[in-house]
C-alpha cells in the first residue's frame, strides 16, 4: 500500500508512519511543523524532548532499513505542492492527522480560534480537491473526534441516525453538539467530506476517536530517537496522561469540576491499530463511512480514583482536587456510545489495566525533573476568551 | 435602534438598510464591496447598473435627509477594525449578510471554494469575538439558508428537532445535509453560532432563508440610484428571477433536469419584514433561535409554467427546455419545511401572484437591452470541478 501520512510529525502522526512503514508499505509524511510553533506560542513542551522529523526518520532508517520520505509544506496554504505531491506518490490511502488538535488551544482568543478553523476546515478542502484532480481512487482515513456528539440525551450512534419523525423515516448524520472551536472545526470537516463523497464518489473513512492515552508503541520503544510527543499540560495533554504526571510529581489530580464527565478512551496502540484496520478495510466509493474508534468509557472520577489507588500503592500519595471547570460541558449527563464496527473488523482492544497505568508511571519518573508544574493547571476559560482584541 | 448591516452594499443587504434607515433607526453598513469582484471573476454584472456604495447613500440621503453611515473593509481579514466599529456604534442589532451567497460559485473549482468557506465561516468568528468584546448584548440576527437542511425525506423543523430513539429523547439541531460548499459554509455558522450562544450567553436569530425573488421595494423605487442589483445570470441568478429574464428576451426557461425539485421562496420584500420582526423581537441572552424564512413551495416546474403561462399571455412565446442538471440533487423528493414561526410574530406575506411576476416582467422588458444570453445557462458542474490546480 502506499500511505502519505498527513500530519506524521504529530503525536500520532509519528507512531502511524512508523507502524505502516515497518509492514514495508510505502509512507510518505507532509507535516509543517505547526505543531511545534502551536507549543512554544502557549509556552509548552513534551514531557521528553523530541527529535526533529529528519532526525526520526534518519533514526527509523538507521533501525529498520526503511525510508519515510517527507514533506514539509502547509496543506491549508500551499496547495499547489500538495497537488503535485499527490500527483508524485499516487496514495492509495490518506492519512489525515494534519489538524490543530487542542480544544483548549482553539478556545483561548480570536486569533487561535480562527486559526483551527482555517487551518483545519480550509486545509481538508484542499485535500479533497487535490485527491480529487491527482489520485481519485484514494482513500481519505479522516480523524475526526467523539467530541464532535458532544453528551446527548440518547445512545450515539456510528456517524448516522435512521429518524422516524411525523411518521417518515430518513437515515441522516447524526445530529452534533460539540464542545468547543476545535471539535467544532471537526463537524465542518465531517460534513464537507460527507458532501464531497455524495458529489464525487469518493471514499472516506472519518474515525471518531475518544481521548487518546499513552507513551510508547512497539517501535517508538525501538530507539530513544523514535518517541513520540507526550503532553502532560493543560493546552496539549489528554486527561489521563496528565493525572499520571500530577500523580508521579506528587501534584494533586485536577478534575474539573464533578468529574462525572464520561467520554470514550483508547490506548494509543489502538489508535494505530485502527487506523490501519480502516486503511486495509477501505470505504466504498461514494461512501462517506464513520468508525467511533474507542475502546472503554470511563468517567473522569473514574480516572482520577484509578490513579489514585495505583499511585498510592508504589507510595506517591495521591490527592484529587476539583477544581472549577473551565469549560462549558455537562458534567451530569447520559453516555452510551457504539462503537462496534472497529470490533467487527477485528479490533483486539489494549484495555486500560493497572499495568498499563504503571508502564506510564515509570516512563513519567524517569523524566520528572522535566515536568513543570506550572503548566498541569488549565488557564484557558471556555466562558470568558481572552481580553485581547487580537 | 442602533442596526449595523455587515454586507449592506448586497442584493438584500441595501434594501434592507434602507427598510431600517426610513423608520428611523440608526443605520451602519459594513461592507468590502467582495461581491462586485466575485461578479467580475466570474464576469457578470447585474441587470441594471448599479451605482458605486458612496452614491447610494448620497442618493438616499438626499431623498430623506437621512444619513447612513458606512465603512469598507474585509471583517474575515480585519478584525482589529471590525472590534474598533461595534464599540464605537454599539449596535443593538447585528444584521450579517456578510457572506458569497452563491452555490455555483463555490462549486467553480477549489480556490472559489476555500474563498467561500474562509469568507463565510471565519468572517462569521470575527463577529462572534467582536460582538463577545464590544457589545455582547447586541442580538446577531444571521442568514442562513434553507438549503442547509437539504431534501430529508422527513418534515423540516425549524432549526431544532425532538429526536426519540432507543427509547430516549433529546431536542437536537435538526442534521444538515447541504447541496455545495456554499451551503456548507452555512452550516458551519449555525453550528459556530450555537455554541456561541451556549457558552457566551449571546443571543442570535439564525434566518434559514428560502430563494428569494424579486427586484423593487418600496425604497428601491424612491429613485433610478437606490435600485439593488438584480441577478439573472447562472452564478448569482435565483431561479425565477432568471426565468423572468429568459422569457422576455426570447430563451427558453432552463430547468434543470425533471424540474421536481422542491424549495421554499420568497419575494424580496418578506426579506425585510423578516428581518425587521426578528431584530424587533430579539433572541433571548443563550438563545440560538431559528427561523424557517420563506412563505411558499414550489417545485422548479411549477415556477416554469407560471412564467410561461403569464409570458405567453404577453406574447413571449416562451419554451421551456430541460437540460442536464449540473447540480448533484434529489429531483424527486419529499418536502414539507414548516415556516410558522415568522407568521406567528406577524408576518403577512407577499404572494406570488401573477401581478407579481408581471411586475418583475415590466422591468426586465425595460432594461432587455443589457441581458447578456451567454450567461443564462450554467457551466458549472457540481460532480466536475475545474481541471486547474489553482
């Protein structure tokens, strides 16, 4: 197969054209670093410093024998290149991870907000029309988010709803209420390629993915030189690798707010896996195909106790604090989402156990001097952006 | 009142900051004249001249001693001056007309694509965030389209539907399935406007507007100067405005394919008895309020047979062809869009009766000499984008 990964810098990105590379299928990465600038314009960084993506693929080359060739140029602003990149490699499937990926970060004033939105709603169109004009037959295996449901009062569905109203029936898409800029800037990409499917017949895949966990894969363990991005701060970090961190540097567990807040979750192994279940399974032509790609539901409590009880056990001495929610969600709320169309193409799920949890905490405490504390608490207010006119 | 009208030099927009400015309220136009470049990229221009936005509100001034103020400039590309404007004019009411308004534009190929997504979505953000600093108890009164909701084989609420499933029931935004990109930039701001309301307390009045025709209002007919710019052509045209046209000159009337096609309309003077109801009665503060805009259904047929049941009468002559539907559409289809919440405020709608489409006969038989035949029929196609790579 042959693979462009869009966005291979990233926490995931990385991880995929690895994952996809080491099969000896042909990858291709396009990333322009935004991610990087995005950490040093909110004054964050990974827990372990990251190589740059030259160096990672000299490393994966160096273990491996395998090139990753890449790219870096801005899809959302340089079309031509990706036309003609496209034209070059002839994908038989599109990766496409190339998003600011924090809800917070799309929340903290104007100019963040309208640049999630135009990079990521303008930057899909423009894969669309370049896979459009250079390689139609393509598949795009889209990221999409579970934030994109929001928390509705009825079970959520895969990507469509059959409707019975007034006595007519329709299967429409899913009716979604999403919770911030961000998760919004994925329900315009929904919609858009949903749209481009019916018009152009071409094939999509939009994997709704919960929150993501996890360190390490089988191959950034390979090499120190392969890790891929973890975020422990407020902008960038998952909750659960955030609660691991406060617990190991013996900072209390934010929860904001309640902490009833449920949402879906998955190891980052699942993540690759799949992705590339959807790659080797991929939609049919026309088809505009929507995978809820998690693999448990847990409350943030849930989290935060589970964290507690592991972390107290190797003698951290864990607290919980709640603390005011910073964002405008439900925290008292009905959850029940499917998610049974990855399981029948044959996910094996890593399921959250205490060991996972472990593994986590050792790679944290080998690198706590570079934790800094004063980025674990969230400074970003969902109701108050900032006072800038900027 | 203090009304600004963001896009108030448009078809709609200077029709209706006249409606505000004759009953006294104060009037601002906010406009980056993008629509008379739109219409020379694509090369087509309006049935009558229309004078540049300074001699319009000199005219208009002269007519009533009324004086409309106004300011040019990109509110997608200029924040900075679009926050300096609300807080100096401290409007009550946002009218935001601000957006390309066409679908087959937006379907030319991917540069007119992106230009309408940036333009609608990120302009639509910038009022937001200004609104939130400068004036955060104005009520943004928005248009949007019918088309967001496309042809859903059920009935049409207005904005927000009471789904059941599984035997739970949640009120939900009512699931869009739009017809171009155009559209699509719409749904992108009734899902931005939303959210806005529910974390900012703004309130907002969200016009899903059917197709409009007509060419006089009463301030339209004040004098040769004050006249807004009446489409016929394939890109910016609504339909039985361009039928009008097509029987006067001569050409057949061009309905695509079976002609089956459904939609709401409305004469151009509801337009501003909408929007006057709506701005009167504002929102609520958290309130995203919607409102089905149009007052009749007629299938693209039905609106060819009239004209040419009313042109022949005249001695037209006139023949209706149906050709290729560039469009990717149901031609068969339910539709049955409930439009009852205008009328419940008090709209008392203009009909279209035959002394209607006879008016708009006398005054394309008046300006006949300046329709161009070339740019009647579409050469955009909706499943073809343009072969360029720009």
């Amino acid at each position: 197969m042959r693979v462009i990964v869009l966005g291979g810098d990233g926490y995931l990105g990385w991880p995929t054209a690895m994952h996809f590379s080491k099969q000896g299928h042909e990858v291709m990465i396009v990333d322009n670093l935004a991610k990087r600038y995005w950490e040093a314009e909110v004054g964050v960084e990974p827990l372990v410093h990251i190589r740059s993506l030259q160096g990672r693929v000299k490393c994966w080359y160096a273990e491996t024998g395998k090139n990753i060739d890449f790219h870096i140029f801005d899809i959302s602003d340089n079309h031509r290149y990706l036309y003609r990149v496209f034209e070059g490699f002839k994908p038989d499937t599109i990766i496409h991870y190339a998003e600011q990926p924090s809800a917070p970060f799309s929340m903290a004033d104007r100019g963040k907000c309208v640049e999630t939105q135009r990079n990521n709603v303008l930057g899909t169109l423009n894969v669309l029309f370049a896979m459009r004009y250079s390689c139609p037959e393509a598949h795009i295996v889209k990221l999409g988010t579970m934030g994109e449901y929001g928390t509705p009062n009825i079970d959520i569905e895969e990507g469509w709803l059959d409707i019975e109203h007034n006595g007519r029936k329709d299967r429409m898409l899913f009716p979604k209420k999403p919770g911030s800029f961000y998760h919004l800037s994925k329900v315009h990409d929904s919609h858009n390629l949903e749209f481009a499917c019916r018009i152009w017949g071409v094939r999509v895949t939009d994997l709704n993915q919960g929150v993501v966990y996890g360190i390490d894969t089988d191959d950034t363990l390979r090499h120190p030189e392969l890790i891929t991005s973890f975020h422990y701060d407020a902008v960038f970090g998952t909750v659960l690798n955030r609660f691991v961190v406060q617990a190991v540097v013996g900072e209390a567990l934010s929860v904001f707010g309640s902490g009833k807040q449920t949402r879906g979750y998955l190891n980052i192994r699942d993540t690759l896996s799949c992705v590339e279940l959807a790659a080797k399974n991929p939609a049919e032509p026309g088809e505009f195909r929507v995978f809820n790609q998690f693999t448990e539901q847990f409350s943030v409590q849930q989290l935060a106790d589970r964290v507690k009880a592991i972390g107290d056990r190797r003698g951290f001495n864990v607290e919980i604090d709640h603390i005011e929610n910073p964002r405008v969600e439900m925290e008292d709320h009905y959850y029940n989402a499917k998610h049974s169309k990855l399981m029948d193409l044959g996910l094996e799920p890593h399921l959250l156990t205490d060991e996972v949890i472990e593994g986590m905490m050792d790679v944290v405490s080998r690198h706590k001097d570079r934790v800094y504390r004063d980025l674990l608490l969230p400074d970003i207010q969902w109701r108050v952006p900032s006072p800038s006119r900027d």
